[in-house]
C-alpha cells in the first residue's frame, strides 16, 4: 500500500515541523501550503493520509477536504487548527476526519501517533477491499466475511458502540417507525465535560480508557431497544425509543450521575472532584427530520456547557405546560 502523507498548512512554521517530524519517523512525505496544489499532487499521486489545516491561504480547509473525500472516499483526514473552540472539532469530526489536532500540536510524538492511526486504519480497510474481491466467487465464505466487517464496520473501535453511521442510519429508521406507529423518540447528546484537562494532566492513554468505561456505563444504563453511539471525540449519542421527553430528561440525568460518582483515574483532580458530563435531550417533533432533530439536541447540550456544565438540559420547543412542569421538576432546564 501506498504509504505516503501530504501535509496542506499555510502556516509555512508548523508545515516545516511537521514534515521534520514525519520524516524523522520514516515516513514518505508530500507537503502543499495551498488547497490548489494539494489537489494537483493528490490527482498525480493519491495519498492514503492527509494532514490538513482548517484554514488555508487560498480556500476554506473544510471545503477542500470535502472535495477530497468526493474524490477519494478512502482517505485518511487528520485536522489541524488553531480554532480551540469545540465548534472547529465538532465540524471537522463530522466531516469524517479520523482525528482532530489543536494547535500548536503539543510534541511531534503527537502527530507521528496520530498519522501512524491512520495509515494502519487506511491498510486495514485496503486489506478488507482486496479480501472481499479474493472471495468474490466463494459466496459462502464471501457472506461470512461480510457478516464480521459490517459488524466492524458499525462499531466505535475504542468504545465498541456503535459508530456515527450506524447511528445515523438508526436515526432515520427510527424517525419513519415513530411516526408510522405514532410513537414517541428522543434524543440525547452527552459531552464528557473538561474532556482536554483530563487528556492533558493524565495522558490519551487513560483518557481513552475513561471513554472505555463511559462506553460501558451507557451500554449497562439503557434498554436494549435503545441505540448508543459514540458521536465522536468525547461526545455520545442515545436514541430512546417510544419515550417521552420527560423519560429522555430522568434517562439522561442518570448518565450523569452514573458518570459523576464513577472512580474514574484522578478524578479527584478535575473541577469538583468528578469527572462530569453534560447532556443535551431533544424530543421528535411532527414536522421534525433527522437534521432538526439533531440541531435541537445539540442546541439542548450546547446550552448545558454554557450554563456550567454537569447538568442535563431539554429542548423545550413545542412543549406544553405539564411537560415544562415536570421537566422544572427533573431540573431539566
């Protein structure tokens, strides 16, 4: 497999680092400080990992590496930026970047990592694509191995929930039940809280570990018709089923604590003593696709950081006077 990584910077500094750094590593290295070359040296010679800044000289970095996986749907994106609010993370995740780095990247180690992730991630899935086209005329054994990697292929490899598209799709499919069954859903966004502090004082290695155990945590504290994501980086996402706002406020609320009293490592050291999250709780409305219905969920759990943190807040949109009640009583808002 082609193992070579392009780095896209305009920021003529950290390029000249970063192609140190790789090259000290072993790895063969293509670098552009313009979207306009990169794209030119990708259509000569595609790269299976791209290291791209979100804001280039020439063009917005998201928008090239949209354009790049239109072309390239297997590569690998790794995201730098300087933007250390979460909105740059949150964009470039959802985008379908494998990893987010925050400049100034913190030691070369920390990038070597990162591309090293990712190459092993584009050689596994290079590996998958030639062993389904060796089994092609064995359908037997072609039918089980396809079995093994959908079931891969929908889980979170660290957390073993599902993943983005997994949850995704469910969400689609879960909107269209509850609306033919005249069911109710709601969705809940949980964002562990301080998550940077915790990787920065403790390591990746143990925070990694807590996002482990908060995997476990959601998987134990809800029904088995419910389904459960990892989102990406630190955020989770539940869809509950035939449940109503309230429920998804008492269901999320749980979490919470479940996460708040869990002896996690050096939690003592985190703001209040805890490791913590917040929570975000939206429930589908009649007029509501996938998009709205993430958008006041998100809403729900961006409100929940910006009022302190460790505490679950509801959409309230469209809510009537007994639900706001109730809600008040949950401390849902």
């Amino acid at each position: 497999m082609n193992r070579r990584i392009l780095i896209v910077d305009s920021d003529t500094v950290f390029r000249a680092r970063a192609v140190k750094a790789l090259a000290s590593a072993g790895h063969p290295l293509a670098h552009s400080a313009t979207a306009a070359d990169a794209l030119k040296i990708l259509r000569e010679h595609p790269c299976p990992v791209v290291v791209c800044d979100g804001g280039l000289d020439d063009r917005d970095g998201f928008d090239l590496m949209r354009e790049i996986l239109r072309e390239w749907p297997a590569t690998q994106l790794i995201v730098t930026s300087a933007d250390h609010g979460p909105g740059a993370a949150r964009q470039a995740i959802r985008l379908g970047a494998v990893d987010y780095l925050a400049k100034p990247v913190e030691g070369a180690n920390t990038l070597i990592d990162a591309v090293q992730d990712a190459l092993t991630r584009a050689s596994v899935l290079a590996r998958k694509d030639a062993l389904i086209s060796r089994l092609s005329s064995e359908n037997e054994e072609l039918e089980r191995v396809n079995y093994v990697f959908r079931r891969l292929a929908t889980r979170d490899g660290l957390t073993t929930l599902h993943n983005r598209l997994y949850f995704n799709e469910s969400l689609t499919s879960g909107i269209e039940r509850a609306r033919r069954k005249g069911h109710e859903l709601v969705l809940i966004f949980i964002d562990v809280d301080h998550f940077k502090l915790y990787n920065d004082t403790f390591g990746h290695q143990h925070g990694d570990l807590l996002l482990k155990q908060l995997g476990k945590l959601i998987r134990s504290s809800i029904r088995d018709s419910d389904v459960a994501a990892r989102w990406g980086g630190e955020e989770f996402a539940v869809l509950a089923s035939e449940t109503t706002l309230t429920g998804g406020v008492g269901l999320a609320e749980k979490l919470r604590t479940c996460l708040e009293s869990f002896p996690f490592h050096g939690a003592e050291a985190m703001p209040g003593g805890c490791v913590t999250a917040s929570a975000g709780v939206a429930a589908l409305h009649t007029d509501d696709n996938e998009r709205e219905l993430v958008h006041r969920a998100d809403r729900a759990l961006y409100q929940a950081k910006a009022t302190g943190r460790n505490r679950v807040v509801a959409d309230e949109a469209g809510c009537g006077e007994d639900t706001r009640k109730m809600l008040a009583s949950l401390g849902g808002f």
